[in-house]
C-alpha cells in the first residue's frame, strides 16, 4: 500500500518566509543560482544555501551544475502551480498606486506561461473563437479543436512539440490577480515562447513582468485581446 502525502512536510518546507519568497522568485521560470535566489529573498547566501538544501531534500528544487555556478529550477510543473495557488489565497500586500495599473497584473509569465489580464483575455478570445472547448471528462482540461490546431500553426506556435511534452496539455490555470482563468500546460507555454519569438512580448530583465511590443499589440487586437 503506498504511503500517504507527507503534508506536513511540505507545509513546513513552504511555510517558512524565506523560503516561499525563495519559490517566488523561481516564478521567473528561470533558473538562478543560490546568490540570486539569496539577494532577492533578503537572506544571507550562507542562509540561502540551507534553505535550498531543505527544499531540495523535499523535492520542491532541483539543481544542475553549469561550469562554476549551481543554478536552481522548480522540480516539477505542479510545484509551480502549488506557488501560484498560495499567491492566490494569500493576503494581499498594501499597494503604493492603484492595484490595476500595476504592469505586474496587466501581463507576466506565471512560471512559463501567459497570466495577467492579457492571459485571461486571450483564452477569453480562444474559447469565443472555438479554438479551445471543455474537456467534458475533466472539467480544469481544454482540448484544442481542429480550427484552433490550424489557427496557432499560423501564428508559429509549436503545437505537435507541445503534445509531445511529458506535462498537462491544455488546462485551465486560475489567475491570481484576475481571479479568472488563463490557458495553462504545454499548449499555454508553447503559445508564450512563440509569442516571444515573434517579438509580440518581451520579458522584463529579472522579472515576470512582460511587455507588448507594438508588434504584439497589432496582432493582439486582431484576435481580439485588449492590450
């Protein structure tokens, strides 16, 4: 009989402030190394190496060497979504200027994928559109419709590459800020990688704030996202 989910554990693991801002900052859907992860959670790179350690040995990091630096990644897809589900629930922050013209909201990367008011517009779009519907048998599942397969390959997205990936293929993601869904999986950051090849976003330097390009906002409104 298998084991039951250590939860405890992992409230733990994730419970700890340096750590989750640790998380946080992984959001990037970058990899970055034990000082970065250090500088931005305010900690010590002694201290950080610790956390990480625990993060590791609790499976929510994983780490790869490259020539002299240790750079650190999320394990797994769900560990992502188990960091934007707690950015859901979480209280939220007093906001210096009015929450909704914070670029932040507007357009970001939620780990590898488009969230913001322009993710939530553009799987609005895509539903209305018919090129996604329901997943009758699984309610949070899309499925993509033989005119939306047509329509993303003419807009350069990759869809056979993103079928062939060992993850959820089109799903819905609840947006933090937006509180609605935007277009999660395989599919979503397939989408967001050809998005950035053909410069309609650029990401901000050291964020998950993304930037429409004049480009992208031509195009964007043609399939009918406000931007």
């Amino acid at each position: 009989m298998d084991a039951e989910p250590d939860l405890a554990r992992i409230a733990g693991a994730v419970g700890d402030a340096s750590r989750i801002r640790m998380l946080a900052l992984l959001m990037e859907g970058r990899a970055l190394t034990a000082k970065e992860l250090a500088l931005g959670a305010g900690i010590e790179p002694a201290t950080a190496t610790s956390h990480l350690k625990r993060l590791q040995d609790d499976g929510l990091v994983a780490s790869a060497a490259q020539g002299r630096h240790k750079y650190f990644r999320f394990a797994s897809d769900e560990v992502a979504q188990l960091v934007e589900a707690l950015m859901r629930v979480a209280p939220r922050k007093p906001a210096a200027k009015p929450a909704k013209h914070e670029p932040i909201r507007a357009a970001r990367y939620c780990y590898d994928h488009l969230a913001g008011s322009l993710g939530t517009d553009l799987l609005a779009a895509m539903l209305r559109k018919g090129w996604l519907e329901g997943d009758a048998a699984e309610p949070r599942q899309l499925v993509l419709t033989a005119k939306g397969g047509k329509a993303l390959a003419q807009l350069g997205v990759d869809v056979d590459a993103a079928r062939a990936r060992r993850r959820q293929f089109a799903c819905l993601c609840l947006d933090w800020s937006e509180r609605k869904d935007h277009l999660g999986g395989a599919l979503g950051a397939a989408m967001a990688e050809g998005f950035r090849a053909a410069h309609w976003i650029e990401r901000q330097k050291h964020s998950r704030v993304v930037r429409v390009t004049r480009t992208g906002g031509d195009a964007f409104r043609k399939l009918g996202v406000s931007v």
